[in-house]
C-alpha cells in the first residue's frame, strides 16, 4: 500500500471519525489485528506505554522484529516528497547522509540519478545486503559523525519514532554542514496509532518550533510536512557544534 493511499485512509479515521471512537481499543482492535498479522497485539497497542520502559537494547530489538503490512512497501515516502528531496541536490553537495535510511530507498535513488556523490546510511536496524552507499548502524541520539560532516542530512520519517527528539534534533544539526531536509506526517495524537509514532505534527509550527532554524521552507506535501532548513552560518547550528566540542 503505497503513502498517499495510507495518508488518505489516517486523514479519514483521524480526522472524520468521532475521538471517542476512534481512539477506542475496541474499535481499533481489528486494524492492529489485520496490520501486525496478528502478533504481538497487546504490546504494540500499548507501545506508547511501553515504549518509555525499554532499554536501548529493547528498543532496537522492538523495530528490527517489526513484520507489519507497511514493511512490504519500499518507502514510507510519497511521490511529492521523494521529487522534493531529490531537486533539493545542487552541484555544491558531495556528500549525503540518510539518518533512519531504512532500506536505502532514497540513497538509491539519489546514487541513480547523482552517481558522483559520497552517500551514507544510518539506522538502528541491521543492513539488508551489499547497496550503493556506506551503512552505520546505530541510534540517533548519538550519531558517530564529526561536526559538518555532511554537505546534505536528510531524515525520513523518522523523528516521529525518536523518544530524545530534541537531543536527536541538536545532532542532525550538528552534522550538517549546508541543507537538513526532514519529512514526518502530518498526524493529530491518538493513543492507537498504526505506526510506532511518539511524537505528532499535526500543523507546520509544531514541527519547525523544534528546530529552531530560522531560514527554511516547510511544506505539506501529499498529507506529509516537508521539510529543508538552511544550516550555513545559522546561530543555533554554531552553538551545538560549539557545546559538543566541549563534552
């Protein structure tokens, strides 16, 4: 099932369905059912319970057991947000990471379509095979990358999974050297959410508050906030390269 297909179907229950209703264990039972085929029903209705006590070991081991529906697609990305971050490359940018790069898909794209640049992944689950691009494995709340490390940072449906988001935040930016794009949905709370997510976006402020970057451009594109900021010379960007020189 394709993104726009999923986002058009979330805008239906989230935004047209009455609260009480939706965010009934009753009523949701039988999508949990049918979108984790069957197993672990209880614990992934109550992730967001849960989620708070894993270890980082836990954590990791939850999302590389992961067997949904949604893990059959290639991308979580919809069209209108994969065309934005690949016209988004200019003939300064050398070097690209994907921080939450999944299974590569946009650093294959990227490599296709700019087979001259320098491409990294990153994720807390293990690689799939032999691909395009350097792999580190690890989590986002330390990312092992010098300052400025690269031209381009790109994150990808991924802070709405990140239980330190401002923590993660202060190290995308850190890494970044010129442009950091960020897509996330655009998505109210509810408690039973199909999709692991511990933090919502459901109008453009409550993300672009969180940066903090003063010159970007933030879209909604297809149900999901598309994100770029400009990190040259920007005053938060010399204050968190400045603090982890310290630590």
């Amino acid at each position: 099932m394709n993104r726009r297909i999923t986002n058009t179907i979330r805008f239906v229950m989230d935004e047209l369905i009455p609260p009480f209703i939706r965010d009934s264990r009753i009523f949701m039972y039988p999508f949990y059912l049918f979108a984790y085929r069957g197993r672990n029903i209880s614990e992934v209705m109550d992730f967001k319970k849960n989620i708070y006590r894993y270890s980082p070991e836990e954590y990791a081991s939850f999302y590389n057991n992961l067997n949904t529906i949604s893990r059959n697609r290639a991308t979580d990305l919809n069209q209108a947000c994969i065309d934005f971050i690949l016209d988004q490359i200019d003939e300064k940018d050398q070097t690209v990471a994907d921080i939450g790069c999944g299974k590569g898909f946009v650093l294959r794209m990227l490599a296709e379509r700019y087979p001259t640049l320098d491409l990294t992944g990153f994720d807390i689950k293990e690689p799939e095979g032999n691909e395009p691009f350097n792999y580190v494995r690890g989590n986002v709340e330390a990312l092992p990358f010098e300052d400025r490390s690269f031209d381009v940072v790109l994150c990808n449906h991924t802070i709405e999974h990140l239980l330190q988001l401002d923590q993660c935040i202060s190290e995308l930016i850190r890494i970044t050297k010129r442009k950091l794009i960020v897509v996330t949905p655009c998505q109210r709370y509810y408690y039973y959410t199909l999709d692991e997510h511990v933090n919502f976006f459901p109008f453009k402020e409550s993300l672009t508050s969180r940066f903090m970057l003063e010159d970007h451009v933030c879209l909604k594109l297809q149900g999901d906030w598309a994100f770029i900021a400009n990190c040259e010379g920007n005053e938060l960007m010399e204050r968190v390269v400045s603090e982890s020189s310290l630590t």
